[in-house]
C-alpha cells in the first residue's frame, strides 16, 4: 500500500504472496483523502514501489535485531537467519492480524506456515511462537486484533516528497490519533546505535504521515517478538 505525500493520492500495492483463502477485491479510486472518506478504495496497483518497499524491509529487518544471539562457532553473527526469522515473523503478523477492507484473518498450524513460506516446520513452529506471543499481549491487542479502531492497514509504503518510499508494517487509525506499528524481533537497548537509528526513522514516518493525514497525530510504537511495546518520542 503507498501512499502519496505530494499528491493527496493513495496507491495500494501487493508483493506478498495470497492468503490460504481468497480476500475480498479491492476496487480502485481517487479521492482527496480525510478522516471522514478515506477508505480502502482509494487503493490503486502500484508493483514497482512494493519492490523497492520490500527490499528495504528486508534490509531493515537485518539491521534492527540482536545479532549476537544468532552467532556461530566463530563467534560471528549470522546475518541469514535474522534476515530468515525476521521475514518470518513480519508476514505471520500480516497475515493474522485484522485489517480494513479483507477477511478476518484464519488461525494456522506449524505444518501450514511450513508450507505456506516454503520453510521447515523448525522454523515455521518458531515463527508461530513469536506471532502467537505478540497476539496474546493485552497491550498489543488494541493495535492488532481488538478491532475497535476506526481503520487499520498491514504494509503501507508512505511516498515522501523527495520520492523516497518508507515502509510501515502497520498503521492503525483511531478516534484521536494514528498509530505507526514497527515490529522487531527485538527492540534496541536505550542509547544504542541501533535505538538511535529507528528513533530517527520512526519520527521521520511520523512526519511524512503528517502531511498526508493533518487532522490526527501519529505516534510510533516498536512491537518486539517478546510482546513488548515501546513508544518512540
């Protein structure tokens, strides 16, 4: 999904593969957007941008995570099975939680999410802890499932002005204000590099999406795999 700053446009784009169940179609639009008539058919196609969206995701993943608790024998750490775990993690938590204009989302078993991703069921039974863990949060549930939010949306690229696409795992429209979810397979300690990084990065989303919807503030929250939640000021 992009959405466009300099345009009062939105686009809708799809990189993941289908559902286990077909959703229900979204039909296209233009509108000028505002709380009262932004909907899900103001969504157009737009692949090239949800390329470069997810390419940067994955680039985000890597750089976002503990290193250290996947290290080898050597004592380095294995960038491949952060990137792997972390991909993992983000498409579960696409997949199930609730968003405006689809289905509700269908519970899986490990075997499935191993077929489903191509993966081992090890790693799919991984996966399914930790989505299961950040599901089962109270804290989180008024974000992901509760589904007493005006709107909500899963992978939403925001278009700046410069033309630079940013990715936001999820956003959640409420009565008072939107809120950017970012998830992580863990969150950066205080004053860590790593911290400072997507300190920066979410307060830059938090400002881009202030252009396209000035009638709410947006906050910015990391959801780690341990169902932890913290908020970015």
């Amino acid at each position: 999904m992009v959405w466009q700053s300099d345009a009062r446009s939105i686009k809708h784009s799809e990189d993941q593969p289908a559902p286990l169940k077909n959703q229900a179609p979204i039909p296209t639009g233009q509108k000028t957007v505002n709380s009262s008539n932004f909907m899900m058919d103001d969504f157009e196609v737009s692949w090239g941008a949800a390329k470069a969206s997810y390419e940067q995701l994955l680039k985000d993943i890597e750089s976002g995570v503990t290193l250290e608790v996947f290290q080898d024998d050597h004592g380095a750490p294995d960038n491949s099975k952060i990137l792997e775990e972390g991909v993992h993690f983000h498409r579960l938590l696409e997949h199930l939680t609730h968003q405006t204009g689809t289905t509700s989302p269908e519970s899986m078993s490990a075997d499935q999410i191993a077929l489903w991703l191509g993966i081992s069921n090890e790693l799919a039974s991984k996966a399914l802890d930790q989505a299961t863990t950040v599901l089962n949060t109270q804290e989180l549930q008024q974000y992901l499932t509760a589904n007493q939010w005006v709107q909500a949306w899963n992978e939403i690229d925001v278009l700046s002005l410069d033309g630079r696409s940013f990715r936001l795992d999820r956003l959640v429209e409420f009565d008072d204000h939107l809120a950017i979810l970012d998830y992580k397979l863990t969150i950066p300690e205080e004053g860590s590099e790593a911290n400072s990084k997507y300190r920066a990065q979410l307060n830059n989303y938090k400002q881009e999406l202030a252009r396209i919807r000035p009638d709410k503030p947006a906050k910015a929250f990391l959801i780690s795999s341990k169902g932890d939640l913290k908020e970015v000021i």
